[in-house]
C-alpha cells in the first residue's frame, strides 16, 4: 500500500511517500526554522503562511523522488492533531483536496503516534508490545505502545515540555531558536557537578514528571549570575541541565519497564536527540536487559515519512476519515478530544 503523507503541525513542512509503513521511497522536507529564528521561536501565522507557499511543490517533489505517480497512491494521510491550529489546517485541507480529486482514502494520524512510529522506518524488526519514551517541543510522555493503534499513557509531564525547557535555557543563554541541540554541543566538555539543580519529584503518580521547577531554577542561576556579574561556565551550566533533564525521566522510563515487564525501549521526538539522554537510557537498558532502539537523528524531529508509517497501521485498524475532518490544535494520543 502506498501512502502519500503530509507535515505541518509546527514549523516543518513535510510530504513523503511510504509503502506498506515501513519502507520510504520519498521525504520531502522544507524547514522554516531560519525564519522563525529571527523572533526567537515559531511565529504561527508566518508559520501558516510559509506552509501554503511550500506544500504544493514539496508534494510534487516527493511524487518525483518516489517514482510514484498520482494514480499508484492508494492514501493520502495529514497530521491532523496536535500542534498549532493554523499550520495544521493546511496540512489537512490539503490532504483533503489530494483525496478528494484523487478519490483516494484519507487516514487522520496523531502527531506524536507518529513520532513513535519514527521508530518503525529505523527499526525494521521492532513490533509492539514496547515502551516508547516521547519527548518533543511539546510533549513528554512515558507510553506502553500495547499494539500499532493501542496505548496507554503511564506518566507525563505535569507542566513543561522537556523541549520546551531545553529552548527556554538555551535561549536565555543566548542561543538561536531551537536551542536543544545547540545546548547538547555546548555541554560536552563541561562539568555537571559545578551546578546544582533540582529534580523535583511530582504528585501522586510517580511517572508522572514536572518540569517547571527546573526550569525556573536554571533561569534563576543565570539571572543571578548576570546581576552579581559573576562569569557563568556555560557549559558545565549546560552539562548540568541536561544531567537533570536526564534525571527527571530515566529512572522514571526505568520504573515503568519494571512495572510492565516491557523488555522493549523505543525513544520519540526531537529531545530523542539529546545525547546525554541517549546514552543514560542506552546504559539503564543494558542493566535491566532491555532492548533500546534510538531512531537516527534525522527522524527524531518533525518528517512526514513518520506520519505515512503510522497511517498504514492507522488504516489497517479502520481509522480512515471522510470529507468531514477537522483539524485539532489539542488531542490526546488515545484520541480524545481534550
Ligand atoms: O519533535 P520535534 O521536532 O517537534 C515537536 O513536535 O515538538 O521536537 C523539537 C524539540 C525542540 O524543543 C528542540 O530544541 C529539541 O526537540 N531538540 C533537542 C535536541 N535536538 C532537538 N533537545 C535537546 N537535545 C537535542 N540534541
Ligand atoms: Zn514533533
């Protein structure tokens, strides 16, 4: 089956071509992130508008690379929750107008099931039952992935994102927009010890993670540092937060292993990249004799390659969708409407 996927929750706008959920014979990708660097974060309007300008080509494109013509898709399937209404609605609009004149299916996916499903294209062989760790710009999710279309949510974030926390840091420490990775460079080579941060325990799940104290705390420490002029150690200063980023949410990944007997670990997301969380996760795994599978850095963040693997399983399970589909700036990963 081949499906023709599309992108555009946030700042990315993506077209790809899948067959059967697995194999990817295009990606077309057209990022705005230079554009919105310039106000320091995504700008949803600009981000729309950038979306319309990009889709057209980038489907033809992706058609071009695949060697697919118009008459050989079989689907077209859009992201068509979460993220910000605007961007998302071109998205669907355009997938609806595909399916439409084209007569094909159209298959609804959940963003962040198709983060997780990032993890189908790296990973020939994994199949669910496994746990997925999501952590992107804005979620972070600890999910038992019981089948393609079945999950339940173990623990989340009670506030912040831990993307949201990594671009606030690295933006207060003067980095461009998004600041994760440039952040994650900075603190090789610097000394986690030299600043303590917190790693607050939350509520009455004990999955469940809360960022914002963190973060605050970080942001304290650098405003501290700027008012008494004392020379901050970017680095160990980075080092340090990214050691508590980690903190927050490995031994929790490890608890939710344990309590499951999940012996698959699969990482999601753009903080999925993050190499300090990469390599506690890796090291907690082999302990406990369970599998780990970190997808390259490529489809870690946003794609629509992830979208068109997720929407093979999405329609195998029925979830197609008619002329009637909405777009929806919130929506759980279950589905409900929040
Ligand atoms: O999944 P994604 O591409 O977009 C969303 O759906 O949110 O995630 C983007 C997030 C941003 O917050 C970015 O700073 C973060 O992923 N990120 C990283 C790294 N690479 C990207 N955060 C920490 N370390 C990284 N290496
Ligand atoms: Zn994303």
């Amino acid at each position: 089956m081949i499906i023709l996927a599309v992108e555009s929750s946030c700042d990315e706008t993506a077209v790809a071509v899948v067959q059967d959920g697995r194999k990817v014979l295009a990606d077309a990708i057209s990022s705005q992130v230079e554009l919105h660097r310039l106000y320091g974060g995504v700008v949803p309007e600009i981000a729309s508008r950038k979306h319309i300008e990009a889709i057209y080509t980038l489907a033809d494109k992706a058609l071009m690379d695949a060697g697919v013509t118009k008459a050989q898709i079989d689907a077209v399937a859009v992201t068509y929750a979460p993220g910000l209404i605007g961007a998302v609605l071109v998205g669907v609009n355009f997938a609806k107008a595909v399916a439409l004149a084209l007569d094909k299916h159209l298959i609804p996916v959940h963003h962040i099931r198709g983060h997780i499903a990032a993890n189908y294209l790296a990973f020939p062989e994994l199949k669910p039952p496994f746990l997925c760790l999501v952590v992107s710009g804005g979620h972070t999710m600890i999910i038992d992935v019981q089948d393609y279309t079945k999950m339940e949510i173990l623990g989340t974030t009670l506030d912040d994102a831990a993307g949201e926390c990594f671009d606030k840091v690295a933006r207060v420490l003067g980095m461009p927009y998004p600041g994760g990775a440039a952040l994650d460079k900075v603190a090789v080579g610097g000394d986690e010890r030299k600043y303590q941060l917190p790693r607050p325990n939350s509520a009455k799940n004990p999955l469940d993670m809360s960022f914002s104290g963190l973060k605050t705390a970080a942001l304290n420490l650098i405003h501290h540092a700027e008012q008494v002029r004392e020379e901050l150690d970017v680095p160990s200063l980075c080092a340090s937060f990214s050691g508590a980023v980690s903190d927050m949410l490995v031994p929790r990944v490890k608890m939710a292993l344990e309590a499951t007997g999940r012996k698959k670990l699969a990482v999601a997301g753009g903080v999925a990249a993050n190499s300090r969380i990469r390599r506690d996760l890796s090291a907690m795994a082999e302990k406990l004799g369970a599998e780990v599978y970190l997808p390259p850095l490529s489809l870690c963040g946003d794609n629509a390659a992830m979208i068109g693997s997720q929407a093979y399983y999405e329609y195998l399970a029925g979830n197609t969708a008619g002329m009637e589909l909405n777009a929806y700036a919130t929506k759980s990963i279950l589905g409900e409407t929040l």
